[in-house]
C-alpha cells in the first residue's frame, strides 16, 4: 500500500493474519490496542487482554499457562505453536481504523476498511467455523457475510462463497467486558467442545 493510500488519521493494522495450513476455526476480533499496550507481536498482546488466560484454562486448567516464566508478559512461541497443533487461525475484522478516541476501546473505532473475507476463507480452505470475539468483531462481520447475529455465546449457520460456516459469537476477552474471567472460560469451553477440539 502506497502511503498517500492510507486515510486521514488512520491507522493499519500492524499485524500479518496468523493462518495455519490446517486451520479449521477462524477467530476475528476487531483490531489490536496501540503497540505501547503490547507485551508481544501478536494478537490480544495487552496483558489487560484475557485471552491467553481464557485458552490456558479450557486447554490446560491453568490461567497462566500462555505467561512467560516471570509472569509479565506471554509467551508468544508456544501460543503460535498451540494454535497451529490446533488449527486456529487468527486475524481482525478491521484492515484500517481511525481512533476516535486515544484509547484501546472498541467503542472508539471507526472501521475504514475491513478484512476480504473470500480471499481470507480462499487461504483456509478446512475452515469450518468462524468465531468473533467482541460487539465490534462481530458488526464488522455482518457488513461483510449474509448471517444471522448469533447471541453471545451461541451459533448460527451461514453460507459464503458456496462453504457452510459457523459463526459463533464470543464475549470479549477485555477486563472493560463485564464478565468474570471463569464465566468467558466456560462459554469459551462450549465451544470448543461443539467443535470438537477439546
């Protein structure tokens, strides 16, 4: 992209997708916090975030299984090698955001351009389930696929470009979501278990 591309006050997303050959679960969230936030170069980096802490307890029964050994940051080689054991794919919903406000909160962003889902679903060809994590991920999603909302929690069933998919909908693993951390495991777990990869 050449830079005169970009828009004003916008702001591109910093991070390749993260799409493992065998990726058979899609996860989108909205768009990455700004890089003073991150404790890796990787997806949910904010130590604020929970979603390392969320997979280390339905996968292993331990919170802290993703952190580094002092317990500050995470481990960014073994969750890449947890996802790809699992076939998790991760990217977000939005290419290019414009902060409304100087802030990590979704509330505050302003999507200017999004993901391609049909060359995104073209490079994962097992994908079977996409799951959005949070209220931004998941609008963002429907301006882009003929669905029905799925209530947090749940799935509903959409076709694209002729491939049956799962959409589940996901409570947000930010702390600024009103919900205990054992709660989002649960919902978490759930899933995982329809899907068969627990």
């Amino acid at each position: 992209m050449r830079l005169e591309e970009l828009s004003v006050n916008g702001e591109l997303h910093p991070l390749e997708p993260f799409f493992p050959a065998n990726a058979c679960l899609l996860m989108l969230g909205s768009f990455p916090p700004k890089r003073e936030r991150w404790k890796m170069e990787f997806y949910y980096p904010n130590f604020q975030n929970d979603m390392w802490r969320i997979f280390g307890c339905v996968f292993f029964n331990d919170k802290d299984y993703f952190l580094t050994s002092d317990h500050k940051s995470f481990c960014e080689e073994r969750i890449r090698s947890f996802l790809v054991e699992k076939g998790i794919a991760l990217s977000d919903t939005a290419r290019e955001v414009v902060r409304l406000k100087d802030n990590a909160s979704d509330k505050y962003l302003e999507v200017v351009r999004t993901i391609d889902i049909h060359s995104v679903l073209k490079e994962l060809p097992d994908c079977l389930a996409i799951v959005t994590t949070g209220q931004k991920a998941t609008e963002t999603l429907l301006t882009l696929v003929d669905a029905v909302p799925p209530a947090v929690g749940c799935c509903t069933e959409f076709m694209c470009d002729g491939r049956l998919l799962s959409f589940y909908r996901m409570p947000s693993s930010s702390r600024a979501y009103p919900k205990p951390l054992e709660e989002k495991v649960a919902v978490y777990r759930k899933m995982f278990e329809e899907l068969n990869m627990i």
